[in-house]
C-alpha cells in the first residue's frame, strides 16, 4: 500500500534518536504495522533505522525499530489512514 506523509514534524527528542524519518508529501510503502505504547506504528521499505527503541516485557528488555504513528499519513486521494484501513489492504493484523 502506497502512503504519503502527511505530517514530518518531531520533537527535539524524536530527532536525536531516530535518523531517518518520513518527509512530508513524499510517498512511502508499509513494511510492517506494530503495535506500540503510543498506539498503532507503521515501519516502512524506504525508510530503516537502528533499533534504538526498547520496552520491558516478563522482565526482560527487548529492543525495537523505531516507528512512525499512522496519523502521520494518508492514502493517496489524501485521506488520513486508519488502522481497519492498513489491515485490509495489507493484510497485517498486529
């Protein structure tokens, strides 16, 4: 599923810890859909980064890509995405 971004901007923070991030109206393709603290994030083919992100799970630490919230995207007849809208076309449940 083609995606263009529709908001690139990030804190202070977000840009110290993730080098490589989205540029508005620049077209993406979903890699992977992951849930997340922050709710449901999207990975994508054109765009990898270090895996720098990390949570704690059964006590135990495990580290992760960082990835970027749904709502910073829409379809390409520019209507923001939703999750139903990213499980049905790709075919990824998380």
């Amino acid at each position: 599923m083609d995606i263009i971004c529709i908001d690139d901007n990030f804190t202070p923070e977000q840009i110290a810890d993730i080098p490589n991030r989205p540029i508005k109206e620049k077209m993406y393709s979903i890699r992977d859909v992951v849930k997340s603290a922050n709710g449901i994030g999207l990975l994508l083919n054109e765009i990898q980064n270090p895996k720098t992100g990390w949570t704690m799970r059964g006590g135990e630490k495990f580290t992760f890509e960082p990835n970027f919230a749904i709502r910073r995207f829409a379809d390409l007849q520019q209507q923001p995405l939703s999750y139903e809208m990213i499980r049905e076309v790709t075919k990824v449940g998380v």
